[in-house]
C-alpha cells in the first residue's frame, strides 16, 4: 500500500492539472486505497468533503496514512464489506 500510495500521490497531482468544468464540493470514493488520491484532491480543493468506502481493515490504515500526513481536511471514512453491508446514501 506504501507503493501505491506513493504513486498515487504523483498521479493525482498529473490528474488535476486536466481542465474541470464543475467545483468539486463533494464526493464518495470506494476502493480508496490509502487515501492519497482524497487527500490530493481535498489539497487542491480545500471546501470539499469526502468520504471513503472500503473493507474495515483497509480504512483503518487509511487513517493511519492520512493522519501520519497531518491532514485530513473534510475526510471520513465508511467502513464497508459490499458483498454484505447495504450501500450508503447519496448524500455526504
């Protein structure tokens, strides 16, 4: 996960130089990962809110990332195994 994090970190920043068309207020993300894709975007775009669904085990090193980066601006994590537990709501 360090890896991908890493990588990730790099991408996202490649990622958000494409022109967008809407302000991001807010957003879901499943398979999350660590974070780091979330948490470039929350850096870019300070006023948005994310949550993050993943396996328990996965969110709980998710935090762990996002913590030990000293930011977790507007980030939540949902605990979620989708073969069993229902989907969220749309809303954040």
């Amino acid at each position: 996960m360090r890896i991908t994090s890493t990588l990730t970190r790099y991408e996202a920043r490649a990622g958000m130089r494409l022109p967008t068309s809407a302000r991001i207020a807010a957003c879901w993300m499943s398979a999350a990962n660590s974070g780091e894709f979330i948490l470039q975007l929350c850096r870019r775009h300070p006023s948005c809110g994310a949550r993050l669904l993943d396996l328990p085990l996965v969110c709980e090193i998710g935090m762990e990332h996002l913590l030990a980066s000293r930011s977790m601006p507007g980030i939540g994590f949902l605990r979620r195994t989708l073969r069993t537990d229902p989907l969220p709501a749309a809303t954040i």
